[in-house]
C-alpha cells in the first residue's frame, strides 16, 4: 500500500527531529503499530492511539516536538482533533511538513 510505505518512510525521516511520537489509529492495526514501532526503535516516546480522548497530558512536556502521523485507514478528523487538543491545551504551534504527496486512488 503506498499510504502504509509513505508513512513509515516519512516516520522513519521525522521521528529524529521530535520528542514524542503520537500514532493514530486502531489498536489491531499492524501499519500503526509498525509507525509506533518504528518510532520506538528510534529511542522515541511513542503512543498508538484511537484518538483524542486517550492522550494523556503526563506524555507531554512544553518544550515537545510532537510528531502525529496515522495509519492509512485513519480518518482525516482523528488528526485534527489531536491537534486541536495540543494547541487548545498547551498553545501548540503546527508545522505541516510532507514527504510525499498520497495521490494514488483506487
């Protein structure tokens, strides 16, 4: 699946710049849990997660850089919310970065 390659890759690129590492997506999914896990073998911090209700504020520190990728089957809105929650709770500023554009449909 190109979706699955290209999020590893871009985990695999971006982790070393991050301080935690938030995965969203299904806790039976084997591409999120290889994003969380390739973040781990990188010495991050890193949480599989369903969506915003199971972040939890100890995980994060003010001076984070917070890396938020998903699975490939993950809706757009698990992301957003996330990321509303870190600006909403912790004033958070978002830097979009993409390594490559997903623009194969079938």
């Amino acid at each position: 699946c190109y979706a699955t390659q290209n999020r590893q890759e871009a985990v695999g690129l971006l982790a070393p710049e991050a301080d935690l590492v938030l995965v969203l997506g299904s806790q039976n999914s084997s591409n999120s849990q290889r994003l969380r896990e390739l973040a781990h073998l990188q010495g991050k911090r890193a949480h599989l997660v369903d969506g915003v209700l199971d972040l939890k504020q100890e995980w994060f520190s003010p001076s984070d850089t917070v890396l938020i990728t998903a699975g490939a089957s993950a809706p757009e809105s698990l992301v957003q919310g996330c990321v509303e929650y870190l600006k909403e709770t912790f004033g958070a500023t978002v830097e979009n970065r993409v390594i490559r554009e997903e623009d194969r449909s079938f």
